[in-house]
C-alpha cells in the first residue's frame, strides 16, 4: 500500500511549534481522530505510549515515526507534521526531530510494518526531507512524497539478473528482549529483498527461540549473511561467508542499503575457530539422532558442575585426613576448612541434575524449554511429591532425564497449540503463556512420578533388609549393592543401597556378628567407587571411544572415584546409558562381592581412599577395587562404538 493512500490532506501539520514530546504524540492522536482514523483517542493514545517506553521511534536524522496496532483503530492511516524549529524526541543520535510520521494500523495483519519499511527507504534521502520540510501546502508535501514514491518504488522492468536458486542474501535478527526490534529488523529486510528482486530469509532470534531457521544448505549458496542483532548469536555456521554485522535498528531502517552492500561483495569475510554443531544441515535427522543431540547438549552443559563440584569435595576430605578428624558421618566437614570446601563443592553438585534437564529441555523447544528442564530437574533432586512439594522422594538423574525430554517435547506442544492465538498475544506468549503452562505440566509431572520412585525405594529396603538377617546371603548381597550404586549413580537405586549401608552401621552394636554390617558398609562404598574409576580408565586406555572432550574430561573421575564421588560418572552414563550403565554395574557388582568374599569391612559411611586407614584387611579391599574397576573398564571398550 502506498504511502499517499494511506496520508490525507487534513492530516498533515505544516510548521507546527511543540514543546516536548509528548505534546507531539497528543497532538497526531488528535489528527487521526479528526479525520476519522480511529474511534477512540485515549486506547489508540495508550498504544502509542507503549511503543515508546519500550524504546523510542525517533530513528535520528530529524526522524520520528510513532506507531501502534490497536482495535481503536478504524482503518489503516497516517497523519504528518512538520517541525522546522525542531522538538526533543528522544532521538537515537540525540538531535532535534523536524519531521513525524504516525501510523495507524489496525489489529489484523501486518500494514504498519510496510508503512514503517517505506517511510525509512524514503526518508535516508536529505534531499527528500528536505523538500518535506520546505513544502508550503499539504497538497505539496503529498506531491514530493508522491513523486519519491513512484521513483522509488515504480513498477519499472529492473535489469535482468543471472537466476540464482536459493536465497541469495540471508538475515539473522536478534535484540535482547526478543519481542519487537527483532520481528521488525526481519520484516524490514525481506520486504527489501523483494522489493529489490533478492530473495532473502531472515531467522528470528526472539524470546520464543529461533525461528525460521537458516539451514546448511541455504548458507552454502547464498551470496552473504547480514546479521542485524544487538546480542549474541551462532555464528560458526558461518564461516567463509560474507557476514554484515550491524545493530538491529539498521536492520530496521537501512534494509536495502545492507542489501545492496552484500549484493555489491562489500562485507568482511567471516573466519571461525569453533565447530559448527547448531545450523541444520536440511536432511531429515533419525529420532534416535535428534535424542543423542539434546542429550548430549545437557551432558556437555551438566559437566563443570560435576567435574569442580567433585574436586572440592575430594579437597574436604583431604583436610579431614591430613588434620586427623574422625572418620564419622561427618567425615568431610569436622574442620571448618573442609566443611567450607565440601559445601561450596556440594552447591555446585546441587546445580548438576537441574542443569543437565534444563539444556535438554531447551535444546528440544529453543528457550521456552530451558524454564520447564530446570524445574523438572530440582523437583527431581528434591523429590516433590502432591502432599510434600518441598521434597519427599528424590527421583535423581533419571527423574531429571525424564523432566528433560518430556518437558521439552511438550514445550514444543505447547507452542505449536499457541501459533493458533491471535497475533495481538505475539509478545505475551513467551514471556507468560509458555512459562505459565510449562510449569503447571512439569509441577504436575514430576509430583506424580517421585512417588512411584518412593515406592521403589521402600521396596528395595524391605528387600535388601530381609537378605541382611540370613548370612548365607551377604556375599550375594554384597554384590547386589555393589551393583546398585552404579544403576542411577545418586538416584533411588543407588541412595537404597547407601541408606542400607548406613543402616546397618548404626545396627552394628546390637547385632550378633557386627563384622557382617562392616561389610556391607564396605560393598556399599567399594560399589560407589568403581564407576568413575571405570571410566577414567576406559578413557586413557581406549582413547578411540571417547570424544576429545569427554577423554580430557575423563582424569579428573580418578579424584572422584577414589574420593567416593559416583556423581562423577553421570556424564559418561547420561551420553550412552545403554553401554555405560551396565558396564559399571557389571564391575560395582564383582567388586562388592569380592569384597565381601574377602571379609572386607568399613566402618566409616564415606570418605574413598581416605578412611581406608580404617578398612578392616584393606590390601584385598584395593585387590577388589582394581579388579571391579577393569571389569568395568573391559567392558566399555567392548561394547562402546569408536568415536570419529
């Protein structure tokens, strides 16, 4: 629609006077009013007012064009004023504004960004303002626009151009709160392009994630990448190509200038160190690869949280040894240095299982999953069940996968259910409806499913107590719960097995044969210990099937293995569950029994390597430990694939 079709004569304010700007926005209000472009004044002024606070329309060079979409509105229009002396608009470049333009546009569709889109690419001209500012009659003002318009935007036959499939020119746009400035960069520019005769995509970076996403393929053809954001984005994708970094508002008001430069080769060559991992590559990936993926952006975003966790808390128990504390359930924090490194360690252990469901989450449904995750995550850490939402039964790491998936996936629900409201609620939905209705899911989720972990535990502990009383059944039962502290690593399985362990050192006394609580006690730890150390050494000695990141990752489970911090493995088991966890159950579960075979006891309920000052026959504890440990080891290496 064009610009004189849209601007009548009664509209337009020649020469006029203003104080501030406020005065300016009152007085055009007014105008659309008068001229019939809007049914009710204060609602259409109250949308205008929104606009600016979230920034002003004043775009610099004497600039402004205050708009709004509003139900008030009657039909599409504009209405003008011309300010020779200038007034304080609250420009962007911090000059008077002599010229306004506002827009009023109506609730459906989109007419105020092409109005908005038309009025920059003619107003870049000073020679074009200033015949604006020095037209004596609005029948004059309409001819200059008039006669720039058909100039501009004619329909005259452009030269033919070499065809070129694809999309010549691409656009990424992003502004920090993702609602307006990075929807209106887009339109801008692939209103440009077709205009110009460029077929151009823009990606959108808002607070509802990305959308229309470049793919691999679409980068590899086209002529340049203009990016038009004023925060980060992926950038490796696009290495080797054209790149025009710009601030969103010159997105928004030199789309064809930006255009051209890149149609012209006028742009700096962009160079990347960093893998490519986020653009498509438009092949349709397997369900089983996309899983993998989001999976793995959890793991990779869970792991300095487990890897400074751990070494705090082996530091703790160092201080307690070294400084002769005593070797007790609170072994670890007795010295206040140790109980100073063991907390701070513990916060970051605290963040590991949130962590890993919140990246999952979002890696599924792009940000409005990231709320959802993270949730899920700590309602599993804490176990919050419908009668006790502050924490009843915790479901551990494989709560907290499930929080991942499946909050993301609904996530993904959800927005596709929301891109049926009417476009009004655009910027509300991820900033109220996504996380509103996340939350009630997961909230619901994982108080329905921490019970169902609840009774599992109960179960497991009438069981494993029943094994206890009968002697001919330790040595299995030392192997039992050996290999349940590698199923879940922190979960109900692995927090059955130590609480029985603890149990039974606290029964000790009053037991027949106490020797045969120590035991257990000394599976219980032997157990914990063996997954980390597995893996440690699966990764020096079978480098080809590990990737560079987790085999450097890898050294630092020696500390945790021998610390007793199983949570170290969480990574390498939450990457490849399928070969890891049966591997280190497989070497927890011969260590614990070799252990009990051996007559091995403990009568601290933690501590690694350093209580086993206190291990009752320790030589054949550390014989057990090695031989769980290259089991587990032996195992990984045959069933893990190689890693390219």
């Amino acid at each position: 629609m064009r610009i004189t079709d849209l601007l009548k004569e009664n509209a337009i304010l020649l020469n006029a006077s203003f104080s501030s700007k406020r005065e300016v926005i009152d007085t055009l209000v007014d105008t659309h009013k008068k001229v019939g472009n809007i049914s009710d004044a204060e609602k259409y002024r109250k949308g205008i007012l929104d606009r600016e606070a979230g920034g002003t329309t004043a775009i610099g060079d004497g600039i402004a064009i205050p708009h709004a979409k509003s139900d008030a509105v009657l039909k599409a229009g504009l209405a003008a004023a011309t300010v020779p002396a200038g007034v304080d608009y609250e420009s962007m470049d911090g000059k008077p504004t002599n010229l306004v333009f506002m827009i009023a546009a109506p609730m459906d569709g989109d007419l105020h960004l092409e109005v908005l889109s038309r009025l920059t690419i003619l107003l870049m001209d000073e020679e074009f303002r200033s015949q604006l500012l020095g037209a004596k009659s609005a029948k004059e003002f309409l001819s200059v626009i008039d006669k720039k318009e058909s100039e501009k935007f004619g329909d005259a036959p452009k030269p033919a151009e070499e065809k070129k499939t694809g999309f010549r020119v691409l656009a990424v746009t992003a502004c920090p709160t993702g609602i307006a400035h990075t929807y209106m960069a887009a339109e801008a520019l692939e209103k440009a392009g077709k205009e110009m005769g460029v077929p151009l995509k823009a990606e959108t970076n808002g607070s509802g994630g990305a959308k229309n996403v470049l793919t691999r393929e679409e980068i590899e053809n086209c002529d340049g990448i203009i990016v038009a954001a004023d925060k980060t984005v992926e950038m490796a994708r696009f290495n080797g190509k054209l790149v025009l970094s710009v601030p969103v508002a010159q997105g928004i008001h030199k789309p064809n200038e930006l255009i051209q430069r890149i149609i012209d080769g006028d742009a700096p060559i962009y160079h990347s160190d960093k893998a490519d991992t986020s653009v498509q590559s438009g092949e349709k990936e397997s369900f089983g690869r996309q899983l993998y993926k989001h999976l793995m952006n959890g793991v990779s975003h869970m792991l300095p949280f487990v890897v400074a966790g751990g070494i705090l808390i082996a530091i703790a128990f160092l201080i307690d040894t070294i400084m002769g504390a005593p070797q007790d359930a609170n072994f670890g924090t007795n010295t206040p240095v140790a109980a100073w490194f063991k907390t701070i360690g513990g916060y970051a252990f605290n963040f590991m299982i949130p962590i890993m469901a919140g990246y999952i989450a979002m890696s599924i449904a792009d940000r409005p999953g990231l709320l959802v995750g993270f949730v899920g995550g700590s309602l599993a850490t804490l176990g919050s069940t419908f009668a006790m939402p502050g924490g009843d039964v915790p479901s551990g790491f494989l709560g907290a996968l499930l929080a991942g998936f499946i909050g993301g996936y609904v996530m993904l629900g959800i927005e596709k259910l929301c891109d049926k409201l009417p476009k009004a609620l655009e910027g509300i939905k991820p900033v109220l409806i996504y996380p509103i209705l996340g939350l009630c899911f997961i909230g619901v989720f994982m108080c329905a499913i921490n019970p169902i972990m609840g009774w599992i535990n109960s179960a497991m502990n009438s069981g494993l107590e029943a094994l206890g009383k009968n002697p001919a059944t330790l040595i299995p039962l030392c192997a039992l719960l050996g290999g349940m502290m590698a199923i879940d690593m922190g979960g109900p399985f692995n927090k059955a097995a130590y609480v029985f362990g603890t149990a039974m050192l606290a029964q000790a006394a009053e037991m027949p044969d106490p020797n045969s609580c120590y035991m257990i006690m000394a599976a219980v730890m032997i157990g914990g210990m063996v997954p980390p150390i597995a893996i440690a050494l699966a990764t020096t000695f079978f480098k080809k099937k590990f990737t560079e990141e987790e085999r450097k990752n890898g050294v630092v489970n020696y500390v945790m293995g021998l610390s007793f911090v199983t949570e170290g493995a969480i990574p390498f088991a939450a990457a490849d569950p399928a070969r890891v966890i049966p591997s280190c159950v497989a070497g927890s579960a011969i260590a614990g029994a070799l252990s009990g075979l051996f007559g091995c006891t403990l009568m601290a309920p933690h501590g690694g390597v350093f209580v086993f000052a206190v291990v009752g026959n320790w030589p054949m504890y550390i014989l057990s430990l090695a031989v769980g440990s290259v089991v587990g080891m032996l195992l990984m290496a045959l069933l893990k694939k190689n890693k390219s």
